[in-house]
C-alpha cells in the first residue's frame, strides 16, 4: 500500500486525466479506507463501479442461428406471396382443363370424334405391330440358337 | 454463402466475444439510453462479428474492435430514430443496504447529482468517461475504439472528470 502523499498525488494525476489504469485502482482502494481523502474522488469511482454491474438480461443467441433466423423473417413475406401465386397458377390451370375445345354438347358429334380418336389409335397399334414382328423375324434365329 | 461453423471459431467465439455482451450493452445503453434498443443492438454487433469470422485473426484485438462495431451500429440507429442521448436507468444507482437512512438520502442525491451531470457531458466526453471509467479501457484502446489520437483522449477525460467533480462540489455546496 503505497503512503498517503503517494496517493494524494495519484488523486490529483487522476482529475489531469494523467493516470494508469493500475494507479486508479490503487486510488479506488485508498479512497475506500480513507474517504476524506478526496470525497468527489470517492463519489464519483463508487458511481462508476456501480455501473459496472449492469448487465443485458437477454439470452446470448449464436449468431450463426439469429441469422438464419433473421433471413428467414426477411424472406417470408416473399415465400408467402410465391405460395400464393402458384396456388392461383395451378387453380388456374385446373379451371382451363375442365373448359377445354374437345368436350362436346351433341352426343353424335361426341360419338364421331371417338370413332376418330380408335381409329387413329387402331392405325398405329397396327403399325407398331408391323414393326415389331418384323423385328421378332430377325431375332428369331437367336431365340432357336439359345432354346 | 456462409460456411457452418467451426470447432475454432466456435471456440474463439465463445471464448473471447461472447463475454463481452455485457460490456457492449453497457456501452449501446450509454449511447441509446434505451435497454431494449441496446440489447438489438448486441444482437447485431453479434451477427455482424461473426459474419467476419474469416478475418478475425488481422485483428489486433476483437475486444476493441466488437466495442468499435457497437459504437457504431448504436449511433446510426441513435440517428435513424433521432433519439435524445439519456443516461443509464434509476436502479443502476440504488447506494448499500447498510447503509444508515441519512446515508441512504446522501448516496442518493450523490449518484442523482453525478447522473445528472453525466447526461450533460458532450457526447465524446461521455463515451470517453464510460469507457475509462467503467469499462477500464487503456487511453491507447479508447483512441482505437473512437478512431480519435490518444491525445484528445486524454483530454477528453480530464474535462469530463473537472466537469464532473465541478458539478459534485457545487451541488453540495448548494445543499
């Protein structure tokens, strides 16, 4: 513990903002065994150390989370509207389905086109059956080779 | 795109930046006057750090640097809201429970004095005085945290001490 003169002009270094950390500390010890030292020293450390003490009362949050976190409140709205847009988009299109040109009101017409529609199908169920007995001929030695 | 954390920044991390919260609060407190608007504004300082995990290490010292960060993000939004600079919250001053009730009066109206005149601090002088006096910084790490030259620092606290000391005296003389 240094002496009283070491102290006083410590105290008086501290109010010319000409002191070491370690020195205020050696002048907060002092004043607190001695306070009539320099009363406004001693008031104005002891408010000081009390605010020391104040702290944040919210949880520390990592911040690799917050971000995603705070991404994600950022971008939301967006999401919601891009939802929103492509639930109208396929509404949309299930409406088209329903109204499209090939339904028919008159049931002859109606029979017509189906009429159509087989024999275009039977046209090329016969063509590919063309095709693919001719391609069964030429595999056909291989099948008596192995059989 | 940011990469998953590693063990080492997540060490470093926790290690050296998390316990500073309480500090950077103080600080973002001193500068908003608001608790809730300084806690967001540990949360960024947070986000923000981490974000520059990558150059940690050109950091002379992350303490400094978060506090620097902190000053900052608190005075811009301190701007965008227009916000008047107050002082900590009446609790924070609260004198010993041991103290006698006479005691108690005098501490109070001591800490009421020194708040007082503390709010009327130029904004430099402030922020000079808290992290001096209670943040304990070095007038070299203060220069750095301010990007000010170690000189005005010195200045600074010295004024910020006479005004204080000033007002003290002359209020209970008053008194």
């Amino acid at each position: 513990m240094k002496d009283k003169q070491d102290i006083e002009d410590i105290i008086s270094r501290y109010w010319d903002g000409d002191t070491s950390l370690e020195e205020e500390a050696q002048m907060r010890a002092a004043l607190q065994e001695e306070s009539s030292l320099d009363p406004a020293a001693l008031a104005l450390t002891t408010f000081f150390q009390k605010e020391k003490q104040v702290q944040s009362t919210r949880p520390l949050e990592i911040p690799a989370q917050a971000k995603v976190r705070s991404l994600w409140s950022r971008y939301r709205a967006l999401a919601a509207v891009l939802v929103v847009a492509l639930g109208a988009f396929f509404f949309l299109q299930q409406g088209n389905v329903t109204s499209t040109s090939d339904t028919f009101q008159d049931p002859d017409q109606a029979f017509a086109e189906v009429v159509e529609a087989l024999q275009f199908i039977s046209g090329k169920m016969n063509s590919g059956m063309t095709t693919a007995g001719s391609s069964l001929e030429k595999v056909q030695p291989l099948d008596d080779i192995f059989n | 795109m940011n990469r998953p954390p590693t063990e080492s920044h997540r060490a470093v991390f926790d290690r050296e930046i998390a316990p500073l919260k309480d500090k950077l609060f103080r600080y973002a407190m001193r500068i908003l006057g608001d608790g809730p608007e300084a806690e967001d504004v540990v949360q960024d300082v947070l986000i923000k750090v981490w974000q520059k995990r990558e150059v940690w290490q050109d950091w002379n010292n992350i303490e400094a640097m978060c506090m620097t960060i902190t000053r900052n993000l608190a005075i811009d939004r301190s701007r965008s809201k227009h916000r008047m600079v107050k002082d900590l919250p009446d609790h924070y001053d609260e004198p010993s429970k041991d103290a006698t009730p006479d005691q108690l009066t005098e501490a109070k109206d001591v800490m009421g004095i020194i708040k007082q005149a503390m709010s009327e601090l130029p904004p430099k002088q402030k922020e000079v005085i808290h992290l001096r006096e209670v943040e304990g910084h070095t007038y070299n790490e203060i220069a750095d945290i301010l990007d000010i030259p170690m000189s005005q620092v010195k200045i600074n606290v010295h004024r910020a001490r006479l005004f204080l000391r000033d007002r003290l005296n002359k209020e209970q003389l008053e008194g």
